[in-house]
C-alpha cells in the first residue's frame, strides 16, 4: 500500500512540502492551529507569495473543480496520526528573543501534540533548521510519549529551499540529506519518499543525527561569508576607488571560487541566514567550540554595516541631512520573488532614514502588504514612479526585475533630482547616467 504523509507546520517551508508531495503522487494530511491559515489552504490560496505554489495547491487540495483530492488540511493531530505513516515536522524555529539561540518551541510542541496519538509504527521526520543535538533528544522523547513506544523513528531531513525558488527546490533538489539511526526503516521510507526525484539522479547523502543537523547550519554559514566576503572587499574598494564588480568578475574565473553569491550590495535577510549563523554560534558555544565560529560575528558584522554604509550613502546625497528631504525605496522584501520582508535590510534602511527625519515612501512589487502591518509609520505606493513622485533620492534595495527594466528618462521625470543610489549593483549605470542622473553604487567608484 502507497505511503501516507502528514506535514505539520503549514507556514513557508510546510506548505510547499505538502503541496509537492501531492505533486509526486502521495495523499497528504497537512496539520496547522492557526485556522486562518487553513482555511485558505483548503480554498487554495497561498498565504504567501511563491511561484508556482497557489498553482500546485489548486491542482491537488480536495474540493477543487478538476483537483486530484490528494491534499487537504486539518487541526488534529489525532486524525493526523491515523492517516499518515510518516510525518514530517516544517515548523518555525525563530530567534529567540534577547539571545542568539534558536527557539525550539514549535518543534518541542508539535513532537508533543502528536506523540500521545501515536499508536502505531510511524517515521517522523524533522525538516525544521534545529540545533546540532536536537534529534537524538526529541526521538528520545518521542519514544517516551507515544503508545507504540520504540515503534516510532525519527529522522532528520534538512530542507535547503531558496524563496523565490521553493517548488522547483522540493521537486528538484540539489541533494537529499537524512539522518537516521542504524537498524530501523527510516532510511528505506524515505527513499520511497522520494524516489521521483533519486530516480532522476539527485544524491542522497546518508548520515547519523548530528551530520545532518549540522549540514543546514554549515550550508548557510558558508553562504552568508561568501556574501559578507565580498561587501567587506567593497568596503575597501570604496576607499581604494576600486570597482568591486569587476573584481568579483575577476574572482569568479577561479574554479575554486566561482561567481555565484558574488554580488556586493546591501547584504542578506530574511528568515534564515540570519538568525541560523546566530543560533549556529550559540549552540557552538554550549558545546565549547565557539572558538571554531568566532569569524561568524564578523560575517553578521560585516552584513549589518552594509545598511548603515546606505544610510550614510543616502545622506550625503540629500545634502548631509534628511531633514525636509524626500526619499524613494524601492523594494521592501529581503530578496525578490518573495513577500518575505523578515530582517529586510530594505525596510531596516527604510526605517532608519524615516526615523532621521526625511519623509519615505515604499514601493515593492509584492511585499507591501506585509511590509505596511510591520512599518506603519512609513509611506507606501502603488508604483515606482508614485514612490519617487519629488524624491531628493531614489534608492534600489531589492533587485525585482521590475525594477532593472525602469525607464530612467520617465522616473526623471517625477523627481525633485535625479540622484539614484543602487544597493544592488544589478542598474546599468551608463543608461542612468546618459538620461541625467547620479547613479551610485555600492563598493564602486563614483
């Protein structure tokens, strides 16, 4: 008999989970306790913006004209353990408030919510970005809970899922990685999971617990100092008057390098990057081996100076100060393709130069929403030629294509000066500068 899956935790990473899965031919229980969240769902609709996501959701959720009924949603972890044979945990792992460390609260929750119904051999799998050491503890307690006792496994699958890019990630991904003790099924299930995707040739890397923790954690830290890399060379471009998109065109020819995530800008956000680098340094430091992850302050350093180094930029080209001064921003989620505004360097940047008195209006394709609920207080508009309706300054901070393909003449057209700040360095400088514009950009010469 075909496997049957629940996915607790129907936020960003479980509802794309649970809307592939359909996709690869699984019947599938999502399980969430926020009924909002459910309810539109159930009706099809994403809570959130990503590609080809509300697509996958119509074609499978149950009740859809033409769906194939293989995905609908519930709030009881009862019915969930009846249903499925494995399980698998998306849900939130935050920051916690005043410290570094992850907050494992969601995690702890859902093992406790569907532990006591577990009456029956099942896998549960984590998926959620925990610390090294999470698993081998939460599958002791797993045990411990559910009436079918050492019938329950646990194994960990770290997702590795980009915004903007998520359907294509679970579908196709770059690897599998499981952690899974020795002598059980886990292993086996999860190959049946996922066998569209090995049969197509995608690797799965088998490990115990504590690699496959560790391999999430690892993955973004390498990330996040690669882009911290080379906004710390531009830094010094900007003061040796260097270009640092040239050198990154340079670097990139070097195999052992390469060119991807060399792009100097206004340094990363959102969700993960940040708050994993930090909770990877926390937990690093409860093991005593904080001395292995001390370069990772200066990679969160590095990253935060790049939206004061805006700031700053922003200032000099209102005169010195914001007093009076009108400002544009153009962008509002922390990358394009996403409505995702959490740790948006955008909006951080917004709102410092809000709060040093110039009045700012923002423009994101898809964020705005979002982006009003958490910045009240700034002004927002429904284009990018009404956010920079009398601008002193306009400032690029997320690279939406929409943007790249501005018509500069027109933009001028509306602004009180032509003064252009590029926090992505993605503009074609020329084209701005030949319609009469200042066009900065970060780490290259003016």
């Amino acid at each position: 008999m075909a496997l049957r899956i629940s996915v607790i935790g129907t936020g960003y990473l479980g509802a794309t989970h649970a809307a592939c899965l359909a996709e690869l031919g699984f019947e599938v229980l999502g399980m969430d306790i926020d009924p909002d969240k459910l309810a539109s769902l159930a009706a099809g609709q994403v809570p959130m913006y990503e590609p080809g996501l509300s697509e996958l959701l119509v074609k499978h959720v149950v009740g859809h004209p033409g769906s194939t009924g293989r995905l609908r949603f519930t709030s009881s972890p009862q019915e969930v353990a009846e249903f499925a044979d494995v399980h698998f945990i998306c849900v939130n792992t935050p920051q916690k408030k005043g410290e570094f460390a992850a907050d494992m609260s969601y995690v702890e929750l859902a093992v406790d919510a569907l532990a006591p119904h577990l009456t029956r051999p099942a896998l549960v799998v984590g998926k959620s970005t925990v610390p090294v050491g999470s698993a081998g503890r939460l599958a002791e307690r797993l045990q411990a809970l559910a009436p079918a006792g050492e019938g329950i496994e646990l194994a960990w699958n770290p997702e590795f899922l980009r915004e903007g890019f998520a359907v294509g990630d679970t579908l196709h991904p770059d690897r599998i990685v499981v952690g899974v003790r020795e002598g059980g099924r886990a292993e086996e299930l999860l190959r049946e999971v996922y066998a569209a995707p090995l049969g197509a040739g995608v690797p799965m890397v088998v490990t115990d617990y504590p690699t496959a923790e560790l391999v999430k954690a690892a993955a973004n830290s390498f990330l996040a100092t690669k882009i911290s890399f080379i906004n710390a060379m531009a830094e010094v471009c900007e003061s040796a008057g260097a270009d640092v998109t040239l050198l990154a065109k340079a670097l990139s020819y070097d195999e052992r390098i390469g060119g991807r995530f060399l792009n100097a800008g206004l340094g990363f956000g959102g969700g993960c990057l940040p708050k994993d680098i930090r909770a990877f340094m926390a937990r690093a430091g409860e093991l005593g081996a904080d001395q292995a992850l001390t370069f990772l302050r200066e990679v969160d350093s590095i990253n935060m100076r790049r939206r004061s180094r805006m700031v700053e930029l922003a200032r000099e080209q209102c005169g010195g100060g914001f007093l009076d001064r009108r400002v544009a921003v153009l962008g509002a989620a922390f990358k394009p393709n996403s409505d995702d505004i959490r740790d948006s360097p955008a909006l951080n940047v917004a709102a410092q130069i809000q709060l040093q008195g110039a009045q700012v209006t923002v423009y994101d394709p898809k964020a705005m929403d979002n982006a009003r609920k958490m910045y009240p207080t700034l002004s927002y508009a429904a284009s990018a030629s009404e956010a920079a309706v009398g601008a002193h300054v306009v400032l690029h901070l997320t690279e939406w294509q929409e943007f790249r393909e501005l018509d500069p003449v027109a933009l001028g057209a509306v602004v009180a000066e032509r003064r252009l700040l590029d926090g992505r360095n993605v503009l074609d400088g020329p084209r701005w500068r030949a319609a009469g514009w200042t066009y900065r950009a970060m780490g290259r010469p003016s």
